[in-house]
C-alpha cells in the first residue's frame, strides 16, 4: 500500500527542496479529449525508456498511432480501463498494431485474451510506475491508475480515474453490472489520496454522468471541497444515484457487445456529425404516414407519449435494425430534441436517409396541445434526467 493510501502526506518546503529531480528521466503525459463523444484517453510514456501506454483509446487510432512515431515511443501496454457501453474501443486493435498488451482488471468479462490486472498492481514503464486500483462501481471491473515517477517522487501525481471520479460528478452505477454502493466505497477509497494529485477521468461530458462540469481534469482536492456527491452520506449517495439519470447511451447495447468482443457492430458508433434535417413538433407539421419512432427509454414512454408512436429506445436501436422500415418517412422524438437529433443521424448514417428528428420533442408536441396518451406515474420507473448532449457519437 502506498504511503497516501494510509494518510495523507503533508510536505514542507525544505523537503520539498530536498527531493532530488532527476531531470533525465521525465515522463511524457498526453490527454486526447474526443469532442464528439465527451471520452479522454491518455498516453503515458518514460522519456528516458521511450516505453509507453495508452490508456482508454477511441476508435480512431490513427491519431495514436501517429503521435507514438513522432515521439519514437514503443507501446508496451493498452489498457482499457472497463468495458465502455457508449463509444467502441480501440484498444485491441492499437495493440494488435503494435504488438502491445492489451490490459484489463482480472474480472473483466470480455471473449478475447487479456493481461489481467490486479489491484495493488505496478505496470513498470521505464521507469514510471502505473499503479492499480480496483475502483469498481460503474462497473464492477473498473480500474483507477495511479501515475508515479519515483525518481521525481514516491508519491503519486497523478489518478486516471475513468469513469469513478468525474469533475465535479461520479460515473453512474445503474447499468452493465454498476453498483452505487460499490461506487460509494471506491470514491471513498480515492479521497484517501492527497489533495494535490491531479485527477484525469475517462469523460468531461456524455451520459456517463449527469452532472460533470465540463473541464478536464482535476484534483483530489478540489472535489472533496466541491464535488456535491462526495459530500453524501452512504444511503444519500446511494438514492441519488438512482433518483434521476440520464437515458442509456445512443446504441449502448451494439457498442457492449461489441467492446465485449462477442459480435463487431462498430458501424453503431456515429461517425458524421452532420446536423439531420428536423421538423417542428408544434401541430404544425402532418404526423400522418409516417412512423414515429420514440427513443426515449421506456419508463419516459409509459408515462406519456404521442398515439401511435412506437418505442425504441436509443440504446438499442443498432441492434434492433429489423424493426425499424427502410421505406416509410421516419420521425423520431425524444423529450426535448436532443437524443433525437443523434439518433436520425445514426439512422442517416446507415441509409434511412428518409429519418427526421422531432425538434423540442415531447415537450414542444406537449406545449402546442398536441394529443397524448398517459400512463400512471406507477408504471414509470426512475424519473429520466434529459441532458443537453448534441455532438454526435464519435469514433
Ligand atoms: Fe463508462
């Protein structure tokens, strides 16, 4: 265990002067952030080995791949850090590429060969030091890495912290196996650091979260001040994580399976950011012939929706294709425009080019008096918390 695992270290000026820097051995740490689905990934690598690993990469790993032969680094590890439900993971073919190992915790369910790791763990590079913590909560294998430089310090600088601690939020535990209590204890677990080490999570924005504040990066400081759920109690923490989420990611089902390694449907990942064309919910607009496609998830839908609309939620509409006609005019709707604008550009994307988005959603079809069927409040599950998210998915 680490001396900041056991207590927070405080550091007076005079032995900070006493630390030796050894200028030499510096490491190189880069944050690639992906605007088009909200995701970081990182490259770490010693300067002095030119041995390096990436960490949670996108599908586009060309940008990887370049940025490795301009600094004349050798990838030695690929880890990711869980199995992603909301963009399609590079990580097996950058280290087929490369000849890299491609790394996850040992509980991992995934049908491909992995190095598993372990908590407690070192990852030697050169001579930095990737250190694994077992943080499991949104996911029951999900890995935190402390990033440590001994030569500079025997203190960690640095926590990649994936989809555990956000800034300003926390990862959210209510799919593929998440569990709030687990996530509870493993936040905890990262509050034990000092307040200085820097903290990089797997997303700044997307619906991972439901509250991220936007910037980048952070410290362990800083969100045990400010962060609003780190304040909670257990049971507190525990109700709000399931009193108000954000819908499942567009496709999450397709991008699973296929992170999982048990089918190859990274066509469900979007990959034009092209704003779909849209018509007005208003009452304006004739719905008559025309399929109207409702995204939301189903506790939305059950508690009201248009007559005659269909449901298919977002998540799933890669994987449920054989349902969706290819030759009637397509409108989908969300709660507020949003999920839906993504959705007909995946929709597009793949050849419904006669696919519209609902513009305002159910809340403009609500406000021009449009007609409704409504179900009881007690069919609806927990309430869905609709999120501003209108870049497209990203590769
Ligand atoms: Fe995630």
């Amino acid at each position: 265990m680490l001396q900041c695992e056991r207590e927070a270290v405080t550091h007076t000026r005079s032995s900070a002067r006493n630390a030796v820097v050894n200028e030499e051995m510096p490491l190189y740490f880069k944050q690639l952030l992906d605007e088009r689905c909200g995701c970081a990934s990182y490259i770490v690598a010693s300067r002095a080995t030119r041995e390096a690993a990436i960490v949670d990469p996108s599908l586009n790993t060309e940008q990887y791949d370049q940025l490795l032969q301009e600094r004349h680094f050798e990838l030695r590890y690929v880890i990711d850090t869980h199995v992603h439900a909301d963009h399609v993971s590079g990580a097996r073919k950058l280290a087929a590429a490369h000849g890299a190992q491609l790394c996850m915790h040992e509980s991992a369910q995934v049908a491909f060969p992995f190095l598993p790791l372990h908590d407690g763990e070192d990852l030697e590079l050169g001579q930095l030091r990737l250190h694994i913590l077992h943080t499991p909560g949104h996911r029951p294998e999900l890995i935190s890495m402390l990033v440590i430089n001994p030569p500079r310090s025997p203190e960690p600088s640095m926590v990649l912290t994936a989809d555990s601690l956000l800034v300003g939020d926390v990862g959210r535990p209510d799919f593929g196996g998440g569990d709030a209590n687990r996530q509870y204890e493993s936040l905890t677990r990262l509050l034990r650091l000092p307040d200085w080490v820097g903290v990089f999570p797997g997303h700044f924005e997307g619906p991972c979260g439901k509250g991220m504040c936007g910037r980048p990066s952070t410290t362990i400081g800083f969100e045990r001040l400010y962060n609003p759920l780190l304040r909670l109690e257990r049971d507190a923490f525990v109700s709000s994580m399931s009193e108000e989420v954000p819908a499942r990611p567009l496709n999450m089902i397709a991008i699973e399976r296929t992170n999982r390694g048990d089918a190859d449907l990274s066509f469900a990942m979007l990959s034009d950011s092209a704003e779909a064309p849209s018509v007005d919910l208003d009452g304006r607009a004739s719905l008559e012939d025309v399929l109207i496609l409702d995204v939301r998830e189903p506790s939305e839908y059950a508690l009201v929706h248009i007559p005659g609309a269909v449901n298919l939620p977002q998540a799933e509409l890669a994987t449920r294709l054989d349902e969706i006609p290819r030759d009637q005019p397509i409108v989908l709707v969300c709660q507020a425009g949003s999920r839906s604008q993504r959705a007909a550009q995946f929709l597009r994307q793949i050849g419904y080019r006669n696919t519209v988005s609902g513009r305002g959603g159910m809340e403009s079809w609500e406000a021009a008096g449009g007609p409704v069927e409504r179900g009881s409040d007690e069919t609806a599950g927990p309430r869905v918390k609709e999120t501003e998210w209108a870049h497209a998915g990203g590769s």
